[in-house]
C-alpha cells in the first residue's frame, strides 16, 4: 500500500492530469486513497505468492553457494600444499605491480568539465582593437552555432593567458548547456565541445586561436592544461627568447597527445622610440624631467585633484584630447616650458622613430621570461606532458638542444604543484599501511602474524592499477585516495579468515583443519561484504555531471582494486597464515636429563 501510494504520488497524479495543475484536496486524497487502497488489496494477495518465490530462489542461492564453498574449501586445500609455489607467484605478481606503476602515465587533478572553455585570440602583431573586435564577434558566432553552447562573454583587447591588455588580442568565456541536458550525450562533453570548437577556429584565418578547459582548482592558474615558463637568464634579448619558445612550442605540437600550445610574448610588436637629443634640451634650458613630464600628462593623463558635483566626488585628470594624441607627428606638436618659462615645440628637441619589441615583458624570478600553455588530449596525463617538455628540453632526438645555454624553463601553476608533490602519496600509503601493521602487532601480540594480513594489500595495488589501465585513465591524485582507503578494506577481509584460523588452532585443532574451516566458514561474508561494497562504488564508476571525473578516478580505483583483492585474498591469505605460523613456531624443549 505504501509502494502504491508513493507511485501515486510521483506518477498516477501526473498520468491523470491534476498534479500540475490547479485542483481540490478532496480530487487529490481520493486519488491517493484508491491507489493505497488497491495496492493494499493487491498486496494482500500477491505477498504469499512471492514470499514462496524468493524462498525458492534463496534456496537455490544457498545450494549454489554451499557447492560453490566445497569447491573453494578442495582448492584452498591443494594451495596450502604448494605454498611455496604460491609465494613464487605473489613474487611474480609484486613484479607485475611494479611494471603496472611504471607503465601507467602519472597525473595530478583530472581535467574537469566545470560547465564552460576560455579561448585566447591573437591577431598579428599592431591589429586595431576594432579589428580585433569584429574577429572575436565571429568567434561568438562559431561558438554560438555549436551544439552544447549556451550563450557566450567576450572581452576585445584583453589576454586571458598574460592578463594585460593589448590591443591585438581578445578572450571569450564559452557558457556550456547544464550538465542534465549535455550527460546524455558524450559527445556535449566540455572537452568535445573543445575539440569542435578548435576545429571551427581553424577557419578564422586573422588570428590563432586557442581553446581551453578551466582550471581544475580556481585561482591557480588562468586556464586548465599545463603550463611553463621559458626564462632569459643571461640577458640573450627579446628576440632570442621568442625564437627559443617558438621553437619549444614547435617540437612540443609535433608529439601526439599535447594541443593549444601558445605563447603571449612577441618580440615584434609596432613601437614608437622617441630619441631625445640632450644637447639640444641642455641648449634650450628644459630638462629630461620636464619632457617626460609632458608626455606623461598629454599621451597618458594625470591627475590634478577632485570636485563635488550632483551629490558625488569626481576626479580631474588632465590629459590631451582623442584628435590630437593620434598620430606619431603629434608628439612633436607639444610643448615644453624651459627655464626661462617659455614654451619650446618638441619637435625641436626629440625624434620619433618606428622600431618593435615586445608589448609585455613577464619577469620570472627577476629574470625575462615567456610563458608557455599547452593542452593534453584524452588518453594523456599531465604527468605524460612534463616528461615530454624535459625530454625535448634536455635531450631532443637531433641531440642539440632545444633552448640555448643561458635560456631554461620553469613549471609554474598547476604543473608546478604537481612536480612538488613528487610521491608524497606513496609515502602515505606506506605509511597508512605501517599503521595498520602496528594495531594488528599490538593486537595479536606478535611480529609475524600480522604479516599474513598485510601481505595481501600489495595486490589490491596491482587490481587497482590494471583497472586504471584498463579504463585508460592515468594514476593520479584521486586514484592514490582510492588506494589509501583500500588498504583498510583488503586488510579487514583478511583478518577475518585470519582471526577465526588462529581461534581455532588455539581451541586444539591442527593447523591446516583450522585454516581450511576458516577459510570456508568466512568466505561467505568476506564475499557478501565485498560484493556489497563493490557494487556500491559503481554510481561513482559511471558518474556523470559536475565533477564526475573526480568521481571515476576514485570509483575506478576502488572497484577494480576491491574486486582483485576479494579475489586475491580468499586464495593468498590462507597461505599466508601457514607460511607465517610455520616461521612462528616454537621448537620443542628438550626435556632435562637426570645425571
């Protein structure tokens, strides 16, 4: 009646057309009260009839399971007679975890679909900002068109990648369609979505534009993917060092899996050099100070000081009108007081010259820098990027180096937490597992019977890792949680078989009789806790939404790692116990004899 009347809530009401609209209290309760009246009557009847049914089936399940228990019991008997065999394979299964370790890419936070991309559009050096606006409105149209963008923010003359304004570069946030509508889809992803989006960019040919997915920790870091700094340490220039990230970025696009690479600096962007001739301002009495007094105040403005208008503080900025600051030849149309308090043009007394260098220049621990971003594709880690940048940096195939001596690169942002990181998570995990260790030892008393439990945690590693592999993801901060808590949850199946084994040895009966009645008699709830715990890790095994690739690393982990080890440990952990207690024995003493 209760599952009647629930259905009627969330279903029956909506079928019959009163749950959304407008109605009375009495149409309402006389819907629920048919539907948990029938279901009552229906229940009344049916509840016999599959109370026999699940009898039938549990009884089935329980002779399955005692065949099935007979047959483990025979196989774990065979197994304590070749335990030395059995440890040469958990010898070979320790290698296996190791090549498993050293083969699967190592990252750090998984890339995330956060619900929008960053795009960086760059123009050719000197572009107009109106130029620049009317290119980053057909990127709105491009994105605009796309199957998963909701709606789109641009920004003209601003870098989303340096920060800075300039006037040849634009950025765009890309909103993306909410999750519920695009999990449907695999291909409505962010970092599909990404992938379209630069495919369609490719067509704009006025500007290189570059996609990214938003950083996995916000503040740290600009955009997602990793990123670089390529630093000038013994003063090589601009154009050096332009040339050098060129080149970097270059070899780096050429290996598979890297996308996006895209450095902000140039070294060629328009300028304008005004040359002054000190001797002729030494000649006409004005001084260094003054010029660029009054280039400050005309080209740029300052400030003179403040009113009160209209209930409001306004501020006063002195600064020469749009007309007359538009063309290098009004430079020399200013004037300049001298000392004898007349006006002096400055076309007399300096030169404006054309030249380039670049617009921004980054300093990297006091030291001229260019910033390098760059993006990896499904299938490769963050980990698997860094190793490729210090590879090429260091030993590229041709055997010169990439960055000439005096120039090297520094990790910044998220790849640089990364590489401070280092195995910090192996250190926990041995330590978690010495932990353990200790409890059991103070618990059992003894050194070496604890070992029989802790031996069996190095295979939820091996489990762990194949499903990583498996499922093509990388080992990263999540899946290493995931490996923490599986050091509890292995350790706990084998204590089960463990304790009952040695309570039953203490209780008179030998060894093997003891191990094998543990073995059988805790098989059923090693496997019913298991199971249980198993299949409820799978939500987060095929999560879906907001921080899903959070979830999937972590689910990976645990249920591939919990699966092997349940696995693993109904065989190993018998062995163990009889390979420990053997060493743990106490040789007989010698009875004295009477002199």
């Amino acid at each position: 009646g209760l599952l009647a009347l629930w259905v009627a809530e969330d279903f029956a009401l909506v079928w019959i057309g009163i749950a959304d609209g407008p109605t009375s209290a009495f149409s309402m309760w006389a819907v629920r009260l048919s539907v948990f009246g029938a279901g009552f009557a229906g229940g009344f009847f049916i509840t016999p009839i599959f109370n026999m049914f699940l009898a039938w089936v549990f009884k089935l399940f329980n002779l399955f399971f005692d065949v099935t228990t007979g047959v483990y019991g025979a196989v774990v008997g065979v197994l304590l007679r070749i335990g030395i065999v059995m440890v040469g394979i958990y010898v070979a299964l320790m290698g296996l975890t190791y090549f498993g370790f050293n083969t699967v890419p190592v990252g750090f936070i998984p890339e995330q679909d956060k619900g929008y991309l960053l795009v960086n559009a760059v123009l050719p050096e000197g572009a107009s900002h109106e130029r620049t606006a009317r290119v980053i409105h057909e990127l709105e149209k491009i994105a605009g068109e796309t199957p998963g963008v909701a709606h789109t923010i641009s920004v003209s003359g601003y870098s989303l990648l340096s920060s800075v304004s300039l006037s040849n570069a634009g950025g765009m946030f890309i909103i993306l369609d909410p999750f519920a509508t695009r999990v449907i889809s695999p291909e409505q992803s962010s970092f599909e979505i990404a992938k379209t989006l630069r495919t369609a960019f490719h067509r704009v040919r006025e500007a290189r534009c570059v996609v990214f997915n938003a950083p996995p920790i916000d503040g740290l870091g600009n955009t997602g993917g990793f990123k670089l700094q390529v630093v000038d340490r013994t003063g090589h220039g601009a154009t050096e060092l332009e040339q050098s990230t060129a080149g970097l970025a270059d070899a780096l696009t050429a290996q598979p899996g890297l996308v996006g690479l895209f450095s902000t600096f140039k070294a060629n962007q328009p300028q304008l050099f005004i040359n002054i001739d000190r001797t002729k301002a030494k000649a006409a009495g004005v001084s260094i100070e003054s010029i660029h007094q009054t280039l400050q105040v005309y080209l740029g403005s300052a400030y003179v000081n403040d009113f009160t208008a209209f209930g409001r503080n306004w501020q006063v900025m002195a600064q020469a009108d749009t007309p007359f600051r538009m063309r290098p030849e009004d430079i020399g149309r200013l004037e300049v007081r001298n000392a004898e308090r007349e006006m002096v043009p400055l076309a007399t007394l300096l030169t404006v010259e054309d030249t380039s260098g670049p617009a921004v220049v980054t300093r990297y621990n006091l030291a001229p820098s260019a910033d390098l971003s760059g993006s990896t594709l499904p299938g490769t880690s963050s980990g698997d990027a860094i190793a490729l940048v210090q590879t090429l940096a260091a030993k590229p195939p041709d055997g010169q180096g990439l960055l000439p001596p005096g120039i090297d690169f520094e990790w910044t942002d998220l790849s640089l937490q990364q590489i401070l990181a280092g195995n910090t998570a192996s250190f926990v995990f041995a330590m978690g597992t010495l932990f353990v260790f200790l409890v059991l030892a103070a618990q059992y008393e003894s050194w070496l019977l604890p070992l029989a439990v802790i031996l069996i945690v190095p295979m939820c590693l091996l489990a762990a890792i194949a499903g990583v592999w498996i499922a093509g993801s990388d080992n990263n901060i999540f899946t290493q949680i995931g490996l923490l808590v599986l050091v509890g949850l292995a350790a706990k199946n084998a204590i089960l078989i463990v304790e009952f084994a040695k309570q039953r040895e203490a209780d008179g009966l030998p060894r093997i009789q003891a191990i094998l009645e543990a073995a059988t008699q805790r098989l059923r709830p090693i496997l019913m806790t298991s199971l249980a715990f198993i299949l409820g890790v799978v939500p987060l095994l095929i999560g879906r939404g907001a921080g899903a690739e959070m979830r999937v690393a972590l689910g990976t982990a645990v249920f591939s790692g919990m699966l092997g080890v349940t696995v693993f440990g109904i065989f190993f952990t018998p062995v163990f116990y009889s390979v420990v207690m053997w060493f743990s024995r106490k040789p007989p003493k010698e009875e004295a004899v009477a002199s």
